[in-house]
C-alpha cells in the first residue's frame, strides 16, 4: 500500500497558522476559562453536598478547557516543527501560551481550594462515582495546593513566566532556525546544512570521513552563536530557579521526580545499576572503534551505522517500513498493529526528508479528536524503522486511554518513554532476526545497540551536565566556556575517558536543555528505557501479554511510578533485581556482537 509522506493537519483545523476555526477555538477556549473562574469562586463544598454536582460540572469544564489546548498546542508545534522559518506560528504560540496561564491560575487556586477542603468532605467527593476514577489525580492536585503561595503572588509568577521561562524557551526555537552548518554533500560539493540535517548526517551518515569532518563543522556552528544559547540557557534555568525558590526549595530535582510520579530512592537505583554495568558497553565502543579501523570510537561514531563488506543492509522505502512495522507489532499486538496501520492510512505522519524542518522527532495527541501526530525525518535506514516505531508506541499508550477522563491521560514521561522503547524494542529485535548473513547481523545489532548507548552513556553524560549547571546557575551566570567545560566533563565522565572526540556544544545543539516544561527532560528516558525492557522480557515469557500491558499503559497516569510496577509487575522499583534483568537482555546482544565481529578484529 502507499502511504503519504506528509501528515494531514486539515483534520485538526483546517486552512494552516491562520486557520478560522483555529481562531474560533481560541475565543471559544477564553470564554470557557472565565466560565471556569466563575464557577470556582460560587463553589463551596459544604453547600454542593451531598451529591457534589457542582463539583462535577467544575472538574469536567476544567478538563475541557485543558483538552482544548492541548489539541490548538498540538497544532501549532506540527506546523512551527515542519516549517522552523514560519513567522506566523511565534505569534500564535504566544496566544495560546496566553490562555494556557489563564488557566494555570485557576487551576491553582482550585488546589488551594481543595487545600481547604476538609478531609471528610473530601473523602466524600472522591466517592462520589463521577469523580472515583479521579481520586489520584484530585489528591495530587491538593498535595500540589499545599506549596502554593498566596493567589496574587502565584498568578503575578505566572504572568511573568511568559516572558520568562516559557519566553526563552521559545527564543531557543527562534535561534536553532538560524543556525546553518556550511558543508559539502557525499559527492563533494558546496552544501549548507540546516540543524537537523546536519544532527541527522553526524550520527547516521555511513562515511566515517564524512561524519568525522563533519564534526568541527558542526561545532563551529554553534560555537559562532554560543553566547546566544549560553545567555538563552541562564535565564531559562534562572527563572525557574527563582520560581522554586518562593516556593521554599532549592533542591532542583524535586519538581522533575513529582512531575514523573518517581522517588530519588528509584532513580538513585537506576544510576546506580548504569554506573555498575557499563564497562561492556565501553567493550563494545572499542570493538566498534576497531572494525572502524581506529583504536577509539568518536563521539560521532558513537550512534554511526556500521556497514560491512557483504552486509547489503536493507535500505527501506517508507511503504516498506510501514508494513514492517504493522507484522512485527501484530505478533505482540494485533492491537498495536492496528493502531499503527490506523497512523500510517489517515496520514498522522510527517516522515519528509527536506530542508527547512524541525531536528528530531516526536509523538503528541489530539485530545478533543482521540488521534496523535508523529513527526520525524525518514531517509531509510533500520534506524529510521524504529524511530517511527517508538513514536507510534507512544500513539498506542494515548490510544488505550482515550476512553478515560483526560486528567487520567495525563501520564508522566517517565512512563510515555517505556510504551515508545517497548515498540522500539519490538522492530528493532525483528530487524535483527531478519538478517540474512552475519554481516547484515552485525549492522543490525549495532543499530540496536543505539538505545542503551545512549541511555547508560550519553544521557547519562546529559543528566550530569544537566545537575552540575543547575548546581552553578544557583550562585551566577555560567559563561560558554564553562557550559562547553562542564559538557565535555560530564561526556567524559559518562564514557570512561573511551572516546577521541567529544561534542561540547552539546549544551547548545540539544532542544531538551531548553523545554520550558519539564526540567531535566533526560532521566525519564533511562528509567522508560529499562522499564520497557523488563515488561519486554516478561511478554516474551508470558506469550499472551497484550491485556496485561494495555492494562498497565491505562494506569500510568493513576498512581506513582512504584505503585505501578508493583501492581502490574510485582516489583520493587527501588532494588536493583529489576533493571538488571533488564540489563542481562543488553549485555546478550554485546556478546552476540562480540562473536560475530572477533573474526573481523586483529
């Protein structure tokens, strides 16, 4: 079958940026949120006893207006991520960054409402059967009104982060579309690169010549605009470090764990078993280093593809891809399958290799519509093949929640990145059965191989980068020189000192040091990514698995992280039994690796 290339935003809002319905939407969303405050302010719990109606009429209306934003939200990324130099989508974001602080007062001052609320009546609300399946949701939200400060104050911090952390946010956006990489193409003649082509080229283009010059290139370029990104980066982190100081904490992980529904005691556990269990993935490097031909791997030869003489590594039209995809979910999942052949028919996809386009790829959901868009770059690789497939893993995790009240979709990072890895997982280990010579094998494994690199290695790297700036940005401005110091040590650190070249402008060239909302958008990858591999392992056991996962995905937005994982798994998150399971399936993929390539090595 044929599938287009180009995702339909039509069925969103049709007309583009400047779309009458989108217009529409936006009044219609301003008129809701003062319906909203004022039904906030008649609100008295002793009164609306004992049947609570106006309660219920306040939290549906509430979820209505948040749903609306989502899906206008939605919109406008899909349009800024296909075209990063349409200047009208600045505009528009602004507007709806506009309504969405509008309803972030009211949505705080219903927390200190419920703050207020006495613990009888409360546990009555939450007994009433409109309102059980939000008893978590509502209980966190009066836990969240407990650190509130007084409205005046919270409503002026929220005013004030328009043009404060949201702002730089969006500048950061403003910034990378200027940033070009002067180059040459494969055939060596005159190119200049857009940031994503460039990233795309360092990590994924075949010529290890071609990636290795263009490294300096690419550092260059953000090294011409450093003092833009660094300037950018303080403020941002400045900001929000204000914004948790009025609000009495100086410990700058703890929103970022609240928000994953994650305990330190978890997440100490998790870096810890990445500590203690790297040193094969550092073999590993070196083995790929040597079949390279060089005695240490680059930091772009890291994520680099290795094709071998004999491997005639498939190269997939995205036809192809698309019906890989749908068989190798539908052995798990018909279920999944569906939802990816559903993606791939009404064309919720932008998949286009062009100039002009947003780095990276994402997945977010239309929540007044029950559908999602994906947005990535696809050029054909096994790579780009389970790309597209973590993306759709996250569609599926919003698709089996559609049916539920949308604050129960809300499920935290943490967990969205375990549904996306476990269909990773599934394509990826699928590539790799395929092979059809040792050779091709090879290749494939070290695609594979992508995932904990990244999660053990350079997330780590991310993550230590990430403390230590905070740490800094507390007692001043921390200038380019000591952002690219504390980069390159975090990378060096993270990797064993094993690599011959490092990227210290990581700090600049990478969008999730800069997301408005959350902080410290790296450690939810690590945790999905060991999570997804122990529900994997579990399924591949069990056989018939769909049922439980489904259930599983449903709860995610229901009860913390541990909870999760020990209703659903019967586990403890905060041992380290868990992810070493998880760790053993890594380690059988090395030596598989190792076999195969010790021939190839003098």
């Amino acid at each position: 079958m044929k599938y287009s290339m180009n995702w339909d935003l039509d069925s969103l809002f049709p007309g583009g940026i400047n779309s009458a319905q989108l217009a529409t939407k936006l009044t219609q969303i301003k008129t809701a949120i003062a319906t909203l405050g004022d039904l906030l302010d008649r609100w008295d719990a002793a009164s609306d006893a004992p049947e609570y109606q106006q309660f219920i009429k306040l939290i549906t209306h509430l979820q209505k207006v948040e749903a609306g934003i989502g899906q206008a939200g939605l919109f406008m990324t899909a349009i800024g991520s296909a075209d990063v130099n349409n200047p009208e989508v600045a505009p528009m974001v602004a507007k709806l960054d506009g309504l969405e602080n509008e309803v972030e007062n009211v949505s705080g001052k219903l927390k200190k409402v419920l703050v207020q609320v006495p613990d009888t009546n409360l546990n009555a609300i939450l007994a009433v059967p409109e309102l059980q399946p939000l008893a978590f949701n509502l209980k966190e939200m009066r836990d969240a009104g407990k650190e509130l400060l007084d409205d005046k104050t919270e409503t002026l911090i929220s005013r004030l982060n328009l043009d404060g952390r949201s702002a730089w946010s969006a500048h950061y956006d403003s910034l990378v579309a200027t940033v070009n990489v002067p180059f040459h193409d494969t055939d060596g003649n005159p190119v200049t690169l857009s940031a994503g082509q460039a990233d795309n080229n360092l990590l994924g283009n075949a010529d290890p010549q071609y990636r290795a010059d263009l490294l300096p290139a690419w550092e260059k370029s953000w090294t011409d605009k450093e003092q833009l990104f660094a300037d950018t980066l303080n403020h941002l982190a400045g900001f929000r470090l204000t914004e948790y100081a009025a609000h009495g904490t100086t410990d700058f992980l703890k929103e970022p764990l609240k928000d994953n529904r994650l305990s330190a005691e978890t997440l100490n556990t998790i870096w810890q078993v990445v500590d203690d269990n790297k040193q094969f993935l550092l073999d590993y490097l070196d083995r790929k280093a040597a079949l390279l031909g060089k005695k240490h791997a680059g930091w772009q030869d890291v994520e680099a593809p290795l094709n071998l003489p004999g491997a005639q590594l498939h190269h997939f039209t995205y036809d192809e891809a698309a019906a890989f995809i749908i068989k190798h979910y539908g052995e798990f999942s018909p279920k999944m399958a569906a939802l990816a052949q559903h993606a791939f028919e009404h064309n919720w996809i932008e998949a286009e290799d062009r100039a002009g386009k947003a780095p990276g790829g994402w997945m977010e959901s239309a929540p007044e519509t029950n559908e999602s868009r994906i947005f990535m770059t696809f050029t054909g690789s096994p790579n780009d093949v389970s790309t597209l497939a973590h993306e759709l893993g996250h569609a599926f995790h919003s698709s089996v929640m559609n049916d539920l009240p949308y604050f129960r979709q809300g499920y935290a990072m943490n967990v969205a990145e375990t549904a996306s890895t476990f269909g990773e997982l599934i394509v990826a280990d699928a590539n790799v059965k395929a092979a059809t010579s040792d050779a091709e094998k090879i290749s494939l494994i070290n695609a594979k191989m992508d995932n904990p690199l990244a999660m053990f290695l350079n997330i780590r790297a991310r993550f230590l980068f990430e403390s230590r700036f905070y740490q800094l940005r507390q007692q001043k401005l921390v200038t380019p020189a000591e952002l690219n110091e504390l980069m390159l040590n975090a990378q060096k650190e993270a990797f064993g000192h094993d690599l011959s070249t490092y990227s210290p402008h990581l700090w600049a060239s990478k969008l999730h040091f800069y997301i408005a909302d959350p902080s410290f958008y790296n450690f939810p990858y690590v945790f999905g990514y060991l999570f997804s591999l122990g529900i994997y392992a579990k399924a591949q056991q069990e056989g018939n698995f769909e049922d439980q996962y489904i259930a599983l995905l449903r709860d995610t937005a229901n009860m913390s992280t541990e909870e999760l994982a020990q209703k659903h798994l019967g586990v403890d998150l905060t041992k380290p039994d868990f992810w070493l399971a998880g760790v053993q399936l890594i380690k059988r993929d090395v030596a598989e690796f190792m076999r195969l390539t010790d021939s190839l090595v003098k």
